[in-house]
C-alpha cells in the first residue's frame, strides 16, 4: 500500500512542475492554466469544491448520496487546495507538520491558543 504522504508528495511535484515560471503550458495543463490566471482563478475552485463536498455530505447523511461521492469531491478540494498551496510557496509537507503540531491538543484548546494569539498580535 502506499504511502498517503507519498502520493501528496508526488502529486505536490506534479504541479510545481506545471507552474508557468517551470514551463507549464497553459494551452496544455489544467493546473497551469489555473496558476496562470492567478488566485482568483483557484480560490474560485477551491470554494466551488468546499461546497460540493459539503453538498455531497448532506446527500450521504440522508441516504441519497454515496461514500464514493464524498471521496471524489474531498479529492477534487485537496487538488485545488494543493495548488493554491503551491502558488504561495508550501507543500502538503507544510499542513502536515501544522497537524502533527496539533496532535494530542484538544480541538477547542488549539482553538483557545488561536484565538490568544490573534489578540496578542492584533495589540
């Protein structure tokens, strides 16, 4: 089985390869196209993919949807997300690191610890 990290890394290679300054062809990639356009282009996408994903969610909790739909919108929104992410310079290595930072923190004590330090930064 391979390693989930592994595929994010790969893929994550994949569209650093596909930026217009690494020779990404717009004419012939998705992904340079996308970063051609620039942010709005991709933040477009990865709302429009945060949405479906939630729709996709309702329709499995109430029985009109199915598990598979979840995973490929879910897919769709870490793609779009990867390449706003290479866009800005970070890899799936960096949100990695940010949960593994997290680990063993209780969700509303990060939260708390967020919310402290956007205080102290806003004085």
């Amino acid at each position: 089985m391979t390693n989930s990290t592994d595929t994010l890394d790969r893929l994550a290679a994949v569209i650093e390869s596909r930026k217009p300054a690494n020779g990404g062809d717009p004419e012939k990639s998705y992904v340079a196209r996308l970063l051609h356009k620039g942010p709005d282009a991709f933040l477009k996408k990865v709302a429009e993919e945060t949405g479906e994903a939630v729709m996709a969610a309702k329709d499995l909790q109430y029985g009109a949807g199915e598990a598979k739909a979840l995973v490929g919108e879910v897919a769709d929104l870490w793609f779009h997300s990867m390449i706003a992410l290479a866009h800005f310079g970070l890899s799936p290595a960096d949100v990695v690191a940010e949960l593994a930072r997290r680990e063993g923190l209780g969700g509303l004590e990060e939260k708390a610890l967020r919310k402290a330090k956007a205080r102290e930064q806003g004085e």
